[in-house]
C-alpha cells in the first residue's frame, strides 16, 4: 500500500470568496475508459463534509477520457480489494473500479485507503494508496486519489491538484469591477487575490505556483503597472510601471527572469527583466509590434506575436538575441502563442473561420484546430501537456473552457460575469 501525505499551503489573503465555477463535459472521448467509483466507506458517527468518490468522478469526467458508471448502477458497497466480486461489475459495463474507505487518524484527521481494480483481471489487479489528510482538506485528498488514477490508466501525470488563474468583469452600481482570481482547477475555493474599478490583465503563475504575475491599471495617471504578487504573503513588487506597454508577462522556468512587453521608447517590443538585479534587457528591436512573448522549457528561445510581415504572426528569438525565425504561416493571423510542457509544440489564437485555439507540431509544423470559434481566446496548457483551458462567448458573456490536446474532449466551466485571460498553475 503506496501512502501519500498532504501538504496544506495557507493563502494570505483576505479578499472575498467567490462562486465555484460550474463545469459541463459537452463533448467526450468515443471508447472512454468505462470506470465505476464506489462511494467510500466512512465509519459510523463521521460525517466528513466531502464526498470522496463524488469529486474523483467529476475529476475523471472533466477529461472526457473516462466513462463514468452510475451509482444507480453499482451493485454493492465494497469498500475493500478482498469484498469484491469482479463478476458483479463486469456485468455493469465497468473495465476498472475504485473502492476505498476514510479511517478516522488522530483528532479530525483521516486516513484515505483506495484501491484501483482492472475488473477483468481475474485477480483484479489492485494497486493499493493511502493519503494522510486532516478534515479540512479532503476535497484535496479526493484529487490525489483522481491523480493517481489518471495516472495509472492514461500514463500521465494527473492535474487535479493544480490551481487557475483568471480574471473576471463585472458592472456593480459602483461602476466597472475586476477580480483576480485563483481556484482549485475544477473552480472550488476560489479566491479573489485582487481587485479594481480598473482593468487587470495577463495573470502568469510563476514555476513554484506561489507567485503571480499580472498588469494592473491605473487610468488616472495613465498607467499600465506589470506586478509580481506574493500568494503567501500578499506583497506586491512592481516590475515596470513606464510609459506606454508593460505588458504580457512571462516567466523563465527557473523563475529568475521575466519576459514581456514595453513600448516607453516608442515600438512594443519584447525585453527580458531579471529579478535579482531588476535589469531590464531588451531583446527584439523591429519597427513593427512585437508582443506576447513566451518562454520556451528548456530556456534558450522565446516566441512572440509581431506583425513585421504584414499579419499578426508567431515568431521564435533565441534568449541571447538574433534573427527572429518565423513559425506560421496558415490562417489570416496567429497570436497569444503559448509553448506546450514538453516544447515539442505550441498553442495559439488562429483566424480561420473565426478565432479558435490550435496547436502547431513544431516538428512536423502540422496545425491542428482543436475549437469550433467564433471568438475563442488565451489558451493555457496544462501542466502534463494533455489539455487547454481558453475562453470563448458564452452564455450572456465570455466563459473559460478547456479541450483535450487532441481536440476530441471538451468542457465548459461557467461563472457570472466575463471571464478572462486563463492561466493553468504548474504541478505541485
């Protein structure tokens, strides 16, 4: 039995709570993996606040790569390897189940005991966990439990422990109102980091997810402020408050740089900022637009929008600087370009048909369209690389949704107001 131990980071941030996002699968995988999740066991007299098997279904659904047996389909309650009758849930459709128990530790605390079972093993195959967790943190408990299953039948690493970033807009009777919020990948504990009566744009989570940067604006003295906001603390460093662009930050993956945008000397172009010595480097020098800059993972190259051939395009620059290679060519016009974990390729804004997300092999430069438009915007990769969340018009507004690398899985997650510029936390 493999045990895993929770670690609970405590946020410094006293901003207002906000509504979970609402998330709808619209679109699953033809020959999802069929997978049953036994209510877990809980001792008599316990009545921890989370149901367990409840979020690890909605994690595994919200990929549209699993197949989920309905409770009303279950035949019986096992809570262990040893009461299973592997026959039983063949007959309901189920190629694998999950079955497992809360076992109360200490004062308020639980042990987590699963098991993951191929129901056509004879044996049934069991792979046995347990998670340490106090009360407080079961929900997180349930997505190291999905995690761990993901991993086991996908072969990748599960995300659903990671965080989002995005922004939302609201017209209050006080006039326009903007949330920086963060929230658990499926939109629960959701918290407001910051807010304004004036835009905030381009959140980028920093490598240790405790950091974020961002643009806030001050439209009385007429600025743009690029930020770096401290999770734990709550302290903000200002990195760029010039004339003009400070804009679309993004980090190195060691963390000790920052790409962005400033235009104080005339044209946007892309600089590179230090944040131990707070030197400011610029790295692209064109009479035309360069922006959106992104790190590439192993931290020798940056891509960037820039219309120096006539048409918003995708461009890559070596971080020591040089010529500027350009990457596409398809569509009227390509931006918001992000690199996938591996670097093998990269997801953009396409027009083609609309705006709609697509992902560029950069190998074979096959472009593949993974969203149906119209207007669909900021992709942001998962950090195993298997998944984009973006916005798109929605009901009454814009709305975050995300979509399988492949194209063939996809999700809405709903929430009042405008939501966007997304922004997937890194592994934890």
């Amino acid at each position: 039995m493999r045990r895993l131990l929770i670690a609970i980071t405590l946020f410094a941030i006293t901003l207002p709570a906000q509504a979970a996002l609402k998330i709808e699968v619209t679109e699953g995988v033809t020959g999802a993996i069929p997978i049953a999740i036994v209510p877990f066991a809980v001792p008599e007299g316990y009545g921890p606040s989370v149901d367990v098997a409840s979020v690890v279904e909605r994690d595994l659904a919200s990929t549209g790569l699993f197949n989920i047996v309905p409770r009303n389909k279950q035949l019986g309650r096992p809570s262990s390897a040893g009461e299973v009758n592997l026959k039983n849930w063949r007959t309901v459709g189920a190629d694998h189940l999950v079955v497992g128990e809360l076992v109360p530790v200490g004062e308020g605390d639980f042990r987590v005991r699963f098991h993951l079972m191929d129901v056509f093993n004879d044996t049934g195959g069991a792979s046995g966990y347990e998670i340490d967790a106090p009360a407080k943190a079961l929900r997180r408990a349930a997505h190291m439990v999905a995690n761990r299953i993901y991993e086991q039948l996908t072969g990748h690493p599960g995300y659903f422990t990671t965080r989002i970033a995005y922004v939302t807009a609201k017209n209050t009777t006080r006039g326009p109102r903007y949330d920086l919020i963060i929230a658990d990948q499926d939109g629960y504990n959701a918290q407001t980091v910051a807010s304004s009566s004036e835009p905030i744009m381009s959140p980028s989570w920093s490598p240790d997810g405790r950091h974020l940067a961002y643009v806030a604006f001050d439209i009385e003295e007429g600025l743009a402020i690029l930020q770096i906001q401290d999770l734990q603390t709550g302290g903000i460093t200002e990195v760029s408050s010039r004339e003009g662009i400070n804009g679309a930050p993004s980090w190195s993956p060691d963390g000790r740089f920052l790409a962005l945008t400033l235009s104080y000397h005339g044209n946007p172009d892309v600089f590179i900022y230090d944040r131990s010595t707070r030197d400011m480097r610029q790295l692209t020098r064109s009479p035309a637009i360069d922006t959106e800059p992104s790190w590439a993972p192993d931290s020798r190259s940056l891509i960037f929008t820039s219309d120096r051939g006539g048409s918003a395009q995708i461009y890559r620059v070596p971080v020591s600087g040089g010529n500027a290679e350009r990457l596409t060519f398809e569509g009227k016009s390509n931006s918001r370009a992000v690199f996938s974990p591996d670097g093998k390729s990269i997801a953009m804004v396409t027009s083609s048909g609309g705006y709609r997300v697509a992902v560029l092999d950069l190998r074979t430069r096959n472009l593949r369209i993974l969203t149906d438009g119209p207007l669909d915007e900021s992709p942001s990769f998962a950090p195993n690389g298997q998944a984009l969340i973006y916005t798109r018009s929605g009901r009454g507004g814009t709305e975050l949704a995300t979509v399988s690398i492949d194209g063939r899985a996809k999700t809405r997650l709903h929430q009042q107001g405008e939501v966007r510029e997304p922004s997937w936390s890194p592994l934890d």
